[in-house]
C-alpha cells in the first residue's frame, strides 16, 4: 500500500520564482494537508484540501496557494518566492471522516538563492 | 491559540537507557495527540495517536500517556537503541484536522 508520495524530492529556485509543488495521498485517504517546516523548527500548517476546496488555512501569505484534484491529489503554488521560503515542504493525508490520523510523505526540500 | 513545548529540546544517551520526553499543550479541548519520527531531512512517521478519551497507547518499546486535562503527554522508550536517534515530535489536533506541532526533541543514542 503506497504511502504519501510528493514531488520533486528536492529544488533550487531564484528569489521571484514560481515553484509547484506535488502530493498524492494515501490510498483511501481524501483530505490533504500540506506543511511547512523550517530548519530546526516543528512543520507550520499551512492548508488543507478537502473536496477539492481550501477548508483550513494558516497563517500563511496569499503567494501560497493550492488545488486538490477529483484523484484526491494535491499541488501546493508558491509565487515570488523569497529566501525565507526556504524549507521542508511537507504534504500529509487523512480520511475525513475517520480518527484523524496523519500520514505525511517524505517532503519537498526547497532551496530559494 | 494552541501552543505546543517539548522537553528536553535535546537529549543524549547511552545505549541501553529507558527515557521520557516531555510534550506539554496549552488548550486541553484537542481532539487527539499524535508522536511523530523524523530523521534528519526526510518526512515524519508516525509512532502511536492517543485519541482524547484514551489515557496511553503502546506500540513496541515505546509507550504514550495522555493527560488532557494537566495538558501534557509523555512518550516513554524503553531500552534504547541507536537506530533510535532521530528527532521526536508531538503534535496536538484541536480541531478541523490541523495539528499544531512542538518543536521536536532531538534524541542521540550512543553505543
């Protein structure tokens, strides 16, 4: 049984760039959550998909946006990034309607220079 | 808000030792606690969810225990290993299906 997949693994951008992002959830979860973990730090909760909508947001600028697909698969959109973007992007999947158990995926490290 | 510490922030042990770290929450209205895994630079693993009726969940060598109400939780490790040096996280669900993480304790255990 697949875990939570994420691409790419890693990426180097330029400061301004638009980067993308990808998860696809655990088989037989439906709600995609996606992360942000700095160096040192515990992952800032940054969104949540669910029925293809945006239910929960974080504290996190419009520049971060998302979409959820009918798969259940999600992208996570970051524009005119800056160095403080910098991190771990993690993406974790849950079922709605169930103990709201996490599975996170393995991250996407991005490098903004 | 919800805020998450953990205690020690950092930890090192020789092999052998049975330890506890220390998760402490702010709100006691969560929905669940969840200890995670994570070596360095990959994703997290989840280790044992405690829903919040429930006092501890064991899995292996590690035990979890619940007390909502002081909100604090602690995981238990038994016999450590040095496959187990990684860095722990807790994080607590309040609702709608966000968790809120501590910062994590980073374990070494030494042969």
């Amino acid at each position: 049984d697949a875990g939570v997949t994420q691409s790419p693994t890693h990426l180097i951008k330029t400061r301004g760039q638009q980067v993308t992002l990808r998860c696809s959830p655990k088989s037989g979860h439906d709600t995609v959550s996606w992360y942000q973990q700095a160096l040192g730090q515990g992952p800032q909760f940054i969104f949540q998909y669910y029925e293809e909508e945006e239910r929960q947001r974080g504290n996190f600028p419009d520049r971060f946006s998302g979409h959820q697909f009918p798969n259940y698969s999600s992208e996570l959109n970051v524009n005119a990034l800056l160095l403080g973007d910098s991190a771990l992007y993690l993406c974790a999947s849950s079922f709605w309607q169930g103990d709201w158990g996490y599975t996170f995926g393995s991250g996407t490290r991005l490098t903004v220079v | 808000k919800q805020e998450v510490t953990q205690i020690p922030a950092a930890l090192s042990v020789p092999e052998g030792e049975n330890l506890v770290l220390n998760c402490s929450f702010t709100d006691s209205a969560i929905y669940n606690l969840q200890w995670f895994r994570q070596d360095p630079g990959k994703g997290l693993t989840s280790l044992l969810l405690i829903q919040s009726s429930q006092r501890e969940q064991t899995s292996g060598r590690l035990n979890a225990s619940l007390d909502k109400s002081s909100g604090r939780s602690t995981l238990y490790i038994a016999a450590s290993q040095p496959g187990d040096s990684a860095t722990y996280l807790c994080a607590v669900n309040s609702g709608y299906s966000t968790l809120t993480f501590g910062k994590g304790t980073m374990l070494l255990v030494s042969p």
